[in-house]
C-alpha cells in the first residue's frame, strides 16, 4: 500500500513538488532580496546575502526567480570585471 502521508499542503512549481513552509521561505526570500535591491539599489550576491543574513545561494536562487518575472535584471560591475550586480526594473519598483 502506498504511504498517504498527509501532503495535502504540498504545491508544484516548474516541476518542482515544495512543502507549504518551503512556498513561504521562497516567496519569504524573494520579498526580502527585492526590499533589499530597492533600499540599497544595485548590489552583488554577497552584498544581497551580507544585509539580509540569507544564505548566498538562497539570493541568487531568488534572484534568478526575479528576474525571470522581469522584476530584476542583471548587469557587469562597474568595479569588478568578473562579478556581476543585480537590480529591479522599473517595473518591480512601481
């Protein structure tokens, strides 16, 4: 017989089967990595991860996932020629 746990919680997105508690820590990141990028403007992963005490690959997930909803994009740093920044759109600051 097959374990019929209660999953009833559970939710999928782009394949992916999540918990209701990780849906909210990912939406929960994502809020908090844009706020972030909106009171700091352009900054870098370790920037991101440095004022928000989120892990670094939690920012570049939730960045990755912003700027796929055209809420963020991605440009070189003026200041490094290797890293990269990341900042909203207009769009993501209305």
């Amino acid at each position: 017989m097959t374990d019929q746990s209660d999953h009833t919680d559970d939710v999928q997105i782009e394949g992916e089967v999540l918990t209701a508690y990780e849906l909210a820590d990912r939406l929960l990141s994502d809020r908090v990595v844009a706020a972030t990028l909106a009171a700091q403007g352009p900054a870098t992963y370790q920037e991101i991860s440095d004022a928000t005490g989120i892990p670094t690959r939690t920012v570049k997930d939730a960045v990755r996932r912003l700027r796929e909803d055209d809420l963020a994009t991605t440009e070189k740093d003026p200041t490094n020629p290797r890293g990269t920044r990341h900042r909203l759109t207009l769009w993501a600051e209305r």
